[in-house]
C-alpha cells in the first residue's frame, strides 16, 4: 500500500481496537504506569501529571524532567512521545508538558500545564490541555480541555485516587456534536510493604462500556522493580522493570494486545529534592 494508505489503514484498526476516536485527549504515557496496566490514578509521582493532576500536590518539595517514547505495534506512524516538567511553587506544585501521537498523515499534540496541591489526607489538581488534531489534506484543529483529579491517603496502606479527563465536555468542533471524550478513571491501591503495591482501577468514557484495570509493582532489590498488569475492553497485558539510582529512573515497559501484538516504550526521569 502507498505510505498514506498503508497509515490511514493501521490508524483504523487503532481505533477500532480501543473504542475511542484515536487518543482524543487521552494522553497515556510513561513505561511505570504502562508497565502497570495504566491503573495509576492513586500513584504520586512525575507520570501523575498524565494520568491525575492531583497526585503532583504530594511532591511539593521535589523538581522532576521526564520523557517517555512508545513505539506501537512496530507502526511508525502510532508512535507516542510524552515529555514534561516539574516544579514546587510557594504553595502547591506546577507542572508543564508535551504530548504528541501519530506522523505527518495524521497527528494530536497537546501542550499542558498542571498545578496540584496537598490538603491534609487529600492531594487536589487540575490540569488545562490546548488540544490539536492534524490530518493532512484536511487542515487542524484546535480545542481546550480540562481535567481534574484528586489522591486520598487514608492509611499507609490504603490509597483512592479518581480523575476525571475534559470535564468542560469540549467539542471538536464547535458547531457539530463531536465531543472529546470525558473518562473516569477511579482507583484504589494496597500496599501491604513499603516494596509492593497493587493497584485496582475502572475507567469509564461516556457512551463506552468500563473497563478494568490491575497492576502491582514489587521491589526485587532497593533500586529495581518488576511490573506487570491487565486491563480489559479489549484484554491487554502489560509488564516492564524499572531502574533507580540516586535521581536517575530508567523504565521500560512491554504491552501485548490480543488483536494487534506488542507495544514497546522506554522512559527515563530524573529528580531533585528540595531542601526544606
């Protein structure tokens, strides 16, 4: 197939196989969270400022880069780039990024920015997304979306997290019907030992059916941990390892589909505590 067609055909069975118009805003990215099935709504670190807002309120005192790249079923034209920063304010915490899917055929990029703040047991964020969507031959557009999450430690033990994507319900298109969609993500996580994790999560877009997320993360040594997780609607899996050596992380993560095989991303982050 011609290079246009040969993506245009790929891009489909994308779509199809996640029931969502391509990834519209959904922004998932980081081999941790990957690695871990996406359930990450209860998580605290830099990957929260895709995946809840509210989780950056816990990192008051800490300035963080990150990049992740995905490459999709060994399809150029699906890759995924993700890339943001992380900084401490007088109260509370900013966070700013870039998110890109797709080629020159078809493409969404988005530039975020993030504040999260601590509030007792409770971590609030919110997070305002310029959207943009590329197909050539057919122009760009543009569209603001906003999301809003939030973490509750109720324990050690026991963590809630929920967030929720494009609460302002925006539209593509300002004259027609088509919406980005508006997703829930809600979640619990159980951490028995301060080296293992589990992680229980829905996610629910308006009009799609929910869908279950679990993933568990255990320290096999101080510095590496072993990842896996399943999600379903449709059934993936998911596992990966993650490297931490003073402010460096390296992580890789490995996702297998059961219609159009393996994804492969890498990640790395690197970290700076601030004095208090």
């Amino acid at each position: 197939l011609p290079s246009p067609l040969k993506s245009a055909f790929f891009l489909a069975l994308f779509l199809i196989s996640f029931n969502l118009s391509a990834q519209n805003g959904l922004m998932q990215i980081g081999a941790r969270p990957a690695a871990m099935g996406y359930a990450y709504a209860t998580e605290a670190d830099q990957w929260s400022f895709f995946h809840n807002p509210g989780g950056l309120g816990q990192l008051e005192s800490e300035y963080a880069a990150f990049f992740a790249l995905e490459n999709k079923y060994g399809i150029e034209g699906l890759n995924i780039m993700g890339a943001g920063i992380i900084s401490p304010v007088p109260v509370g915490t900013v966070a700013f990024g870039a998110f890109r899917f797709g080629d020159d055929f078809y493409n969404e990029q988005s530039l975020s920015l993030a504040y999260g703040n601590q509030f007792g047991i409770a971590s609030l964020g919110l997070k305002a997304n310029l959207l943009q969507y590329n197909i050539e031959g057919f122009g760009t557009k543009s569209v603001l979306t906003l999301d809003f999450g939030g973490t509750a430690t109720v324990t050690k033990e026991l963590v809630f997290g929920a967030y929720i994507r494009n609460i302002n319900q925006a539209k593509v298109e300002s004259s027609g019907e088509e919406r980005v969609p508006t997703i829930l993500n809600a979640g619990i996580s159980y951490r028995p030992l301060d080296k293992l994790r589990l992680n229980i999560e829905t996610e629910k877009a308006i009009e799609y059916d929910a869908s279950l997320r679990v993933g568990l993360e255990y320290l096999i040594l101080e510095k590496l941990a072993v990842r896996t997780g399943v999600s379903t609607a449709p059934f993936t899996s998911y596992g990966g390892l993650g490297f931490t050596k003073g402010r460096l992380s390296v992580d890789y993560a490995i996702t297998k589909n059961t219609s159009l095989g393996y994804s492969h991303q890498g990640a790395v982050s690197f970290r700076i505590k601030q004095e208090k």
